[in-house]
C-alpha cells in the first residue's frame, strides 16, 4: 500500500469510535431535536409538522406530551394526532400533570412526541428530568421528537448567564445532545419574535414576567440566535468530520489535542468544568478531569467531598473521562496523571488568594506550570461576574468547640502558677519550656486552633509572669520576641503536623476499613456453592461493613421476588415496582438518585458479563450516607461482587445440567449402536444364508443345503428373541405392563418354562428341586415364566455345554424363594450388582450374545410383582440368582 | 384320516401377501387343498363358498376384528379354526379361544409346530368314537372302557381327574381355556375358581408324567390354559 494510500486510511481510533457508536444505537431509538433560541421560535409548532407529516408517511405517532399554551394554530396541529393521556400528580394541594411514560412504553408507538425536553418534573415522578424520561423511552426503542431552547445545554449554560444576565436553572446533559440523531434548528429573525411578543403569541408563564423583559432584549436574542446557530454548524461539522474520517477521506482536521482539568472541591470547579468543555468542543479534543484526593483534607472535608462528587459527575456528564487519585501533592499527581494520559494542555483556573497567601502557600498552578514541560498550561479566570445562583450553602457548620478553648486555657493558667511559683529559682531561658510543653500537648491533643490560641495566650502570659519587668506585658529584651514567635511557630507547625498525620491516618484507616470488608466480602462468596448461602453472605456482609440492611431481589419468571432480605426488611409494592425498573433499565435508583428518589431504599442493578442479573435494594443506616461518595462506591462494588457470585453460581448449574445432558445423550447414542448392531448382525447372517442358497441352488450339496438353513433358522430365532426382548422393555419402561395375578404352582411355572425353551436346552441337564408342599403363589404366570426362560437363557449361554442348571424354590416366612444356578464362572463381585442394568454385558471371550436386556427385564418383572431379584455368586462356583416373591 | 380320497380343505386368512405365499408354499404338500382370503368379508364367503375343514385365520385384518370373524362363523359352522397371530397377550388369546377359536399359534412359529395343529384339528373334526384310544407316548387312554395306562401300568384317577383328563383327550392338541374347563367339568358357577383346576391338573400330572415338574402330556398355556399334546 502506498504512503498515501495509508494516510487516507481510517485511523483505528476512528474506526472504534464509529464501530461503538453504531452498537450503542442499535435497538435504541432515534432523537429527533427541534431547538430554538428562545421561547416562541415556533418550536412545538415545527415539531407538531413533522410529526405529522410522518403519520402521513404511516409511522406511528403519539403525542405523549406537548404544549400549546392556547395558541390556536398549534391546536389546530394537533388534531388528528394519538395523545397519550397526562399522569395527574397532586402536590401540594397543586394539580401538576405529566407524560405517563409507562403509558407510552405499554403503547410502543414509533414515535413519541415531548415537549420541553429541560423540564423538571413534579416531585413524585419517576424521574427528576423530563430528559431522563426521554431517555428511557429511547432506551426501549421508542423514537423521540422533542423541543430545547439553546440556554439548556449544560455547556453553554455560562455563557447564556453571561449574555442575558438570566441565571439558567434547568438544563440537559449535552451527551444527550450529541447522540441526537437530528437537530432541527428552528430559526426566526429576532424581530420577528419581539413583534410575535408584542402581539402575545409568545407564552410566557406569569412568573417569568421581569426575566423575561430582561430576556427579550434585542441584544440578547442575538446573540443568542449566534450561539444556537454556531452550535448547530459545529455539530453538522463534527458530523462531517467523523464521515470523512470513517472513509479515510482527508480533511482537514487538527492533530488530537487533549485536555485535563483539576477538580479542587471549590466552588469555582464547576464553571472551569464548563469553560474547558466548550474548549474542547472548540479545539475538538477529548478531555479528562481528575480530582486529586490529598490528605489534606481540611474543616470543610463534607462540604467539599460532596461538592467534588457532583463536579466529577458533572463532568461525566459533559463528556469528559473522570478519575480520582490519591497523592500528597496535587501538582505532582496532575503533571503525571498528565503525561500517562497523553496529555496536550492542562486547564486551571486563576488562583483567588491574597498575595500573602501565596507567599507562604504557593498555589499549586505555579508548580504545575514549573513541571508541565511540553504540555500546556491554560489559566482561566473564574471569577463570576455575578453570585452564582447555584452554590449551594457551606453546609452544616461545625460546632464551636468551646470545651476545646476552655481547655487551652486551663493550660496556659496552669503553666502560668507554675512559672510564678518557681520564678525565683528558675530563669525565664528554661521557663520557656514549660509553655513550649503546654503549646506541644494543646497541638498533640486539642487542634490546630486551640494550640495556636495557647502559643498566644502563652507568650503573653510568659511575657506577662517571666520577663522582665514582671506582671506587665512590655518586653525589656527584644531578644524575647525570638522566643514568642519560635512558641507561635511551633505551636502551629506541631497542630497542623499532627492534625496532617491524624487525617492521614484516618483516610488510610477508612480506606482499610473499605479493603477490609470488601476482602471479607470477596472470601464469604468464594466459598458459597449455592445461592441462599451466598444471599445470607452478601446482607452480612452489608451490615457488618456499612451497618447497611439489604434485600436481594432476583427474577423469577416475569416479575421480580425477595430472594433474601435483612431482618426486619419488607420491601412493599412500590419498593418491588422500582426494582422492576432498575432491573428492566439497568441504571440505579432510589433514594440519594436523581430517579424516583423518593423510595425508601436506593436499588443497584446487579450486572455481570452486560447481563442483567436482579437488583440490591439497600437501607443505609443515616441519612447522609445516601449522598456520600465513599459508601456508594464502596456498594457498587458490593454489587458487582455479588453479581459476579451470582452469575458464577448460575454458570456452574448451567454447566452441570449441560454435562448431565451430554451424558445421556452418549448413552442414548450407545445404546442405538448397540441395538442396530444386535438387530443387523442376525440380519446378515439370514440374508447371507438365503442368498447362497438362491446362488447356488443348483451346486449346493444336501447337507451345506441343509447346514445353511439350519443358520438362517436359528438367526431368525434368535432376532426374534432380540426383538421380544425389546418390546418387553420397552413395556416395562413405558408401564405398560399389566400384571395380572393368580395363584400359581411354582411346579408349573418350571415346567412353561421348560416348554418354551424345550429346543434350545437340547441336551442340557436341568435339574429341579422343589419341595413336596410348596405353597402356591400368586404371580402372573406369562410374565414369571418370562423371567425364568431368561434366566435359563442366560445361564445357557454363558456356562459350558455340560454343566448342569438347577432350579429350585422353596417357601421362607413370607417369601417364596426361586432360585436358578449354574455352574459357569459366575461374575465378578464388583459387577453382581450392575448385571441387572440395562444393555449391561460380561465381556466374553467367545462373543456369546445377547441384548443385555434379559436380566433387566428379569429385574422389572420381578419388582412389578413388589418382589426381589438378586445375583450372587455360589461357593462352588458359578451363578446363581436369587427371586423372592411374597406369598 | 380320511377315508375318501378328497385331502382336507384349508381356508388361509393373512392380509399380508408374503405370509400367503409362505403358508401355501409350506402347505401345498399334496395333503391338503388350499384357499386363500385376504379379508375379514372375503373370509366369510370363502368359507361359505369352499366349506373348509381347517380355517387359518390372522387376527390384523384390514376390515374387521378377526375375534368377528370367528364369532360369526362360528354363528353356523363348527369347523375348526386356527389363529395365527402376533398378538401375544393373553387376553387376544383368550378372547379368540372363548368366541370359538380351536387353537392359537403366535407369529413367527415354526411349520412343524403349524402342521401339528392341523393335523391335530383335523383329527377332531373327524373324529367320531372312530379312535376311542388315545396313545401320546407312554400315555394311553381307552375312553370306551375308561382306562388310563402309563408306561403299560393302570393308574387310579379320581372322578373329576378322569373327567378333566377325557375332555382334554376329547380335544387334545387344542388349548382349552380355564374358563372353557371349568365351565364343563364343574359348572358355571365355579370359572372364578381357577385353583380348583390347578389343582387337579397337577394331581393328574404326578400320576401321569414322568416327570411332574416337566409335563410332557399335559401342558400349560400360561395365562391362557391347558392343552394335552397330541403330536408326540
């Protein structure tokens, strides 16, 4: 291949995009995006066309909720059109509707209509957003058509802020965006539309008034309209790009650049997360965040774990890749984080601090300008030029610790008596000491405020009882003033020392404490073999580590059932019916999720190898645990241990029933070699015989005449024993057999049984024993003399020509006792028992033959009379077999 | 035998061809003269048309019960008739010798054994006091003078051992139901009462067979009944 023909190739990269893309979007349905810069473009309306137009085509259409606000000509459009009716839901004494999504999924229209794709749904909805409901519709295969205005992308949600001055409060996630299969700019000039206000076209709910004329400002609807225009075009571009690439046809694109973006905990992270993926949407790079976890982790640890969370989250949702690291230092960690990510440029944002502060804490952007190397390093301002509205408050704040200042205080007086009792003997140089203890036990004990409250409070009682002039607080010596800011200097350098090692050494601790009752978690289920054991395992588990109380909730069936559950745990109707969900959809919900939060568990899917395997409804034991980032991660991977337990118990039932099947399917196919064998061979034999003497009808001596007929008699015979043989096992096995009981003389039985075998003993001595008054007996006399002829049969075949048979019987309590012996090698112990298997054979060396089936059926005969049949070998040598029958 | 010279007539019912053309192969030895039908009606007017002396009759046939077959001819006629039958179970048997069957041979069976029956059939349709001895062996009965000889010595029998041993000569090679038996000998009212039989037949046996436990002369058709074999 030439050089450039290679370039034009498809880059692998390329080619994995677009190969993951196509299977996301199988079985999924299809987005459809009517967007607008403002209210009253004339979206619903555009949408309301197309939709109809597609029913005109013959597509399937509902309307499972779209707003007309009154406006006749959008009315008029909706006519004709399926509406799915509204879910009615009361809150607060107010009436609210909205789309009843189960509706629509019981519907299964092609397509379905939805309005207002930023909406916030009542409380009490299934899901927070109406984008969220959008997207389990498409989820099932349901095409969605729906209206956006511009301002709700959540990456451009700043800069609309900024242009209209209007804070944004609902948004979408822009990956729902981008996998949109259309967007449909709906376009007016901005005159038009404040002329459409002005005439009260343009629906304005009540609340919004003063907003609204701020909105609707000629320079803001611009504006605006740029944004929704630039926005479309860069989507219709990247569309083109990723058409081209996936054809290796070249273009002009840039080389990948990739960005990074550090999550801190502040407040400020959020719009940097939103600065850099408008960056990256402008350069067309991918980019990460990362949070670097230090254990450093100050007063304000809740406040900021969850503020990080939802900033990680945030950026997940704009597309970013997210990750966490643990590191002492947050430049070193983001430099190398950096360059194992390949990394082009690392954003950051200004730092806000004072210049003393950065004097003595250097902010971590001027490291990581120092050990970025070839990467880039762009400092953006995040200074807002207004409050921004969605900060939420600082957080419960933490107690004064009084006790702790009382406590300083005791020290410093108690230093003090003791200075002044020993003033006179001791210099002010060794006094120093005592306050240096007091300082260094308030830092090992109290906390970094109280010691510095005790270093002050030390040095002016130092100054105040030990220096000269005494009981004042002017300082004779300036020398002194070494000693106060060494005091202060250690004071503090021990706290934050020791309250560093404490965090430390708590983070570590938690972090065992998770590695811990994972690892317990793990050993529990490795050891389990079934499923009940594993269920009791797992909610143990769960109790033990997060003092969490569990339901496990499997499928059975169609719907879903407990299969095991904390004590005291009784998840009701509702808490089944959001499990219901979690399991059809796959995706967490519950309480502490932006889905049905208002259940009283929070249910995590169980999913192993993309199956969906049951759902874990969990009941944390405070609140707060709901939200926090450590225990959710720590039961997601409960779940996933579970699940895997689950899929591993599964897989090895599975593989059991498999072998058992493979098994008898082996048998079967032996036992048919077996009898099409048995049934040919005599076959052969008779054939083979008949055609010689059709052959040689003519040449054939009398006695070769003879000699084969008597052959292709005896096959015959013996084919048509094989047969009987068959048919009667079959009988047996299908319970067919009938057996008809009447009294009968074992005398006679012998005899029948003679008769019928009459030919073939031939020569054969058979002996019969039987005692003078031998009771009657009630069997089936067909079916016993059956079993006595196979039993003859047997010993005939497999004993010499001139041993003798014996059959005897004789009476014993309540059993009638018939045995038959012989005088043949008998059979291994070990096989006594398996000789009255089925097609069960003694290897004999001269091949004596037989179906393997006479014992058996001797064996289902007798047992059918309830009696007994058994082998045993004789003293003398030889077989015997042993019938009992009940008199 | 016969005293003229006209060989008995055999009427063969099989609706399979090649069990005809094996029946008339094995049978067409000069003894007897042979007719065929291949079904239940063709049976009736064949019989009606050629008066056989022996009726082979399968019971499979396409348009009726054989068991039909032998109730209505036995409706008008006597002549003995032989099933050959690959039903084994003992109720078809049963059922066959009760609606008037003389004898029952199961498929396949050997033509010796075929030609036995016949014979034997034929010696009792023509049977009148002509051969009041009968001799299988080492067993001998003079019906007319009431003796039974075994090996040349006279044995004792009870009444009802004489009467049960006379009918078994009377129709001696036929297999005779227990029903068939005890209906004669004892009356209706004791066929439910099978031991009664059971155990004048074995009385009988030790006083006539060599070898009681290995009857050679009176033989048991389990589940069916008994037959005294004539073709020693």
């Amino acid at each position: 291949m030439s050089a450039k023909e290679d370039e034009n190739r498809p880059s692998p990269e390329a080619m994995l995009r677009l190969a993951r893309a196509e299977e996301q979007l199988t079985g999924r349905g299809r987005l459809r995006i009517f967007l607008g810069y403002a209210a009253g473009v004339g979206k619903t309306y555009t949408m309301l066309e197309a939709a109809r137009q597609r029913k005109r085509e013959g597509r399937d259409v509902v309307a499972a909720y779209v707003e007309s606000h009154g406006r006749a000509e959008t009315d008029a459009l909706l006519e004709g059109l399926e509406i799915i009716p509204r879910a009615c839901i009361r809150y607060h004494g107010v009436l609210l509707s909205e789309p009843d999504i189960d509706a629509v999924l019981t519907r299964r229209p092609h397509i379905a209509l939805l309005d207002e794709l930023a909406h916030t749904n009542a409380p009490g909805s299934r899901h927070e957003k109406r984008w969220q409901d959008v997207e389990e519709l498409l989820a099932a295969g349901i095409d969605v058509y729906t209206t956006v205005n511009v301002q709700h992308f959540d990456s451009l949600k700043d800069i609309v802020t900024q242009i209209t001055g209007v804070a944004v409060r609902e948004t979408v996630p822009d990956s729902l965006l981008d996998q949109a299969a259309e967007i449909r700019l709906v376009d007016i000039p901005p005159d038009e539309l404040l002329q459409r206000l002005l005439e009260g076209k343009v629906y304005i709910p009540e609340q919004a008034a003063w907003a609204a004329e701020k909105f609707f400002r000629p320079g803001n609807l611009i504006a605006l309209r740029e944004l929704s225009l630039r926005r479309t075009a860069a989507r219709v571009d990247e569309q083109m790009r990723a058409y081209m690439e996936a054809r290796g046809i070249p273009g002009p694109w840039p080389a990948a650049e990739r960005l990074l973006v550090c999550v801190s905990g502040s407040p400020f992270s959020e719009r940097l997360i939103r600065m850099t993926r408008h960056l990256a949407d402008e350069m067309k790079a991918g980019w990460h965040t990362v949070y670097i976890e230090t254990p450093d982790v100050g007063r304000h640890a809740r406040e900021n774990r969850e503020r990080v969370w939802r900033d990680l989250r945030l950026a997940e949702s704009l597309g970013a890749q997210t990750a966490t690291v643990s590191s002492a230092s947050v430049a070193e960690a983001v430099i190398r984080y950096a360059v194992s990510h390949n990394i082009t440029k690392i954003v950051v944002g200004k730092p806000v601090g004072s210049r003393w502060r950065e004097f003595f804490f250097p902010p971590a952007v001027d490291r990581i300008i120092r050990l970025s190397g070839p990467i880039d390093v762009h400092v953006v301002s995040v200074t807002p030029t207004f409050p921004d509205a969605d900060l939420t408050g600082a957080g419960p704040k933490t107690p004064v610790p009084v006790l702790g200042y009382l406590a300083s205080l005791a020290l410093v007086v108690a230093a003090a008596l003791v200075s002044l009792l020993t003033r006179s003997f001791i210099e002010p140089v060794n006094m120093v000491m005592i306050y240096l203890l007091i300082v260094v036990v308030a830092a090992l004990r109290l906390g970094r405020r109280q010691a510095i409250l005790t270093a002050f409070l030390g040095v002016i009682a130092f100054d105040f009882f030990c220096v000269p002039p005494h009981l004042t607080l002017a300082v004779a010596d300036t020398q002194y003033i070494i000693t106060f800011v060494a005091l202060l200097a250690v004071g503090v350098i021990i706290s934050s020392l020791v309250s560093k090692a404490r965090e430390r050494a708590e983070a570590v601790r938690d972090r065992e404490e998770q590695t811990n009752s994972l690892y317990h978690l793990s050993r529990d289920l490795a050891s389990t073999a079934d499923i009940e054991t594993m269920l009791e395992a797992v909610l143990k588990n769960l109790g033990e580590s997060l003092n969490a109380k569990a339901a496990v909730i499997l499928p059975e069936g169609d719907h879903m059932r407990v299969a095991a559950a904390g004590r005291g745990i009784h998840p009701g109707v509702k808490e089944m019916a959001v499990a219901d969900w979690v399991f059809r959809n796959g995706k967490e919900a519950g309480r502490g999720t932006g889905t049905l939060g208002a259940a009283h568990f929070l249910h995590l899917p169980l999913q192993a190898s993309g199956n969906q395997l049951g759902v874990l409804g969990i009941k944390l034991g405070s609140e707060s645990d709901y939200r926090s980032r450590q225990i959710r991660r720590l039961l997601d991977s409960f779940a996933s241990q579970t699940a895997m337990a689950l899929e591993r118990i599964q897989l090895s039932r599975q593989a059991e029933k498999s072998q058992i099947l493979q098994a008898r399917e082996n048998l079967e196919r032996a036992l048919l070699n077996s009898i099409s064998h048995d049934l040919r061979t005599p076959l052969a034999t008779i054939t083979g015989a008949l055609d010689t003497l059709r052959e040689r009808v003519h040449t054939l001596a009398d006695k070769a005449r003879l000699e084969l007929l008597d052959i292709a008699r005896e096959e015959a015979e013996r084919l048509n024993r094989f047969v009987g043989n068959l048919l009667d096992m079959t009988k047996l096995e299908s319970g067919a057999v009938k057996v008809r009981k009447e009294m009968c003389d074992v005398e006679d039985l012998a005899g029948c049984a003679l008769t019928a075998m009459e030919r073939r003993l031939g020569d054969r001595r058979v002996d019969l024993r039987f005692p003078p008054m031998l009771p009657p007996v009630r069997l089936d006399m067909s079916l016993m003399t059956q079993v006595l002829v196979n039993l003859l049969d047997n010993a005939l075949k497999y004993t010499p020509a001139e041993s003798p048979i014996e059959i005897s019987a004789r009476a014993e309590g309540e059993s009638l006792i018939i045995e038959v012996a012989d005088h043949g090698p008998g059979i291994p112990e070990r096989d006594l028992k398996r000789v009255f298997d089925k097609f069960y054979r003694l290897p004999v060396p001269e091949g004596a033959s037989g179906t393997g089936l006479g014992l058996s059926i001797c064996k289902g005969i007798v047992e059918a009379h309830g009696g007994v049949i058994r082998a045993e070998n004789r003293d003398g040598g030889g077989l015997r077999i042993v019938v009992m029958l009940r008199l | 035998m016969r005293k003229d010279n006209n060989p008995p007539r055999l009427l063969i019912v099989d609706d399979e061809p090649p069990i005809q053309r094996f029946l008339r192969t094995a049978l067409d030895t000069g003894d007897y003269v042979i007719h065929q039908a291949e079904s239940g009606f063709a049976a009736l007017s064949a019989a009606v048309a050629t008066r056989p002396d022996v009726i082979l009759l399968d019971l499979g046939l396409p348009d009726m019960d054989g068991v039909e077959v032998i109730r209505r001819i036995r409706e008008w006629s006597q002549t003995p008739i032989i099933v050959l039958s690959v039903r084994e179970r003992e109720d078809d048997k049963v059922s066959a010798l009760d609606a008037g069957a003389d004898d029952y041979l199961t498929k396949p069976f050997g033509v010796a054994e075929l030609i036995a029956r016949i014979r034997a059939a034929l010696r009792r349709s023509l049977r009148q006091a002509e051969e009041p001895v009968f001799l299988a062996g080492e067993l001998e009965v003079d019906l007319s003078r009431r003796r039974v000889l075994v090996a040349g010595s006279e044995v004792q029998l009870t009444p009802t051992e004489y009467e049960l041993l006379r009918l078994l000569v009377v129709h001696a090679g036929k297999v005779l139901t227990h029903g068939f038996i005890l209906k004669h000998i004892w009356g209706t009212a004791y066929v439910e009462q099978p031991h009664v039989l059971r155990v004048n037949i074995s009385n009988l046996r030790h006083k006539l067979e060599k070898e009681p436990s290995r009857p050679r002369h009176i033989i048991t058709e389990p589940g069916v009944g008994y037959r005294l074999r004539a073709d020693y």
